[in-house]
C-alpha cells in the first residue's frame, strides 16, 4: 500500500522560511515524479512543483524563485524549501506520487498524502 506522509508545516512570518518533507513507503518512488500542491480555504487544489526521476524541476510561477523542491532518492524522500513566505502563501500542501518518469500536467498524480497545514502571518 502506497504512504506519503507530509511533515514540516507550521506557523510563520510573512518573510521566513519553511522545509516541508514528504516520507514515502510501500512504493519506491525514485524512479517517478513527485510533487507538491496546496490548496487555500475556499480555492481548488493548486500546482506548486514538481521534480523528475533524475532532478528536473518545475514550478508555479507563483513560487519561482522563492520555493525549491528536491529529493533524495536514497531515503525516499521529497522536500520543499520555502523560502520569503507570504500570508497567500497560506494553505494546505500535499504530497502527490506520479505514475511516470516526468512531470506531466496533463496528467495527475494518483498518490496523495493527507496534507501539513502551513500559516503565513502578516
């Protein structure tokens, strides 16, 4: 059975910095693409980055240049640095498992984790 757990949210500045963490278990996602969505009250589900099997990066331009995500295969896991946060900002971000080698999207990613809470205060 396919796990992703999200870790690392919390209560922050408008200006300071967060690294969520995503653990995966019962699947082996080094050779997928992984990534990260949030969703504020009352809005749809977002797109905020994703990484290729080999590293690749994509983004929302909303977060380009302040977020970076990685991976470390090695321990299955992913992160997201977020870095200069802003109160729009706030929402809950998930963890998503691919079914592919790239980042498609076209194409959404069937693992989901249950969501961090992250809280950006102005």
């Amino acid at each position: 059975q396919v796990r992703l757990v999200e870790s690392g949210g919390g209560l922050v500045q408008a200006g300071g910095s967060l690294r969520l963490s995503c653990a995966a278990t019962g699947r082996t996602f080094s050779g997928y693409a992984m990534g990260w969505f949030r969703q504020a009250p009352g809005k749809e589900r977002e797109f905020v980055a994703a990484i290729n099997w080999r590293g690749s990066t994509y983004y929302a331009d909303s977060v380009k240049g302040r977020f970076t995500i990685s991976r470390d295969n090695a321990k299955n896991m992913m992160y997201l640095q977020m870095n200069s946060l802003k109160p729009e900002d706030t929402a809950v971000y998930y963890c998503a498992g691919y079914a592919t080698q790239l980042y498609v999207a076209a194409s959404p990613p069937p693992y989901w984790g249950q969501g961090t809470q992250v809280t950006v205060s102005s």
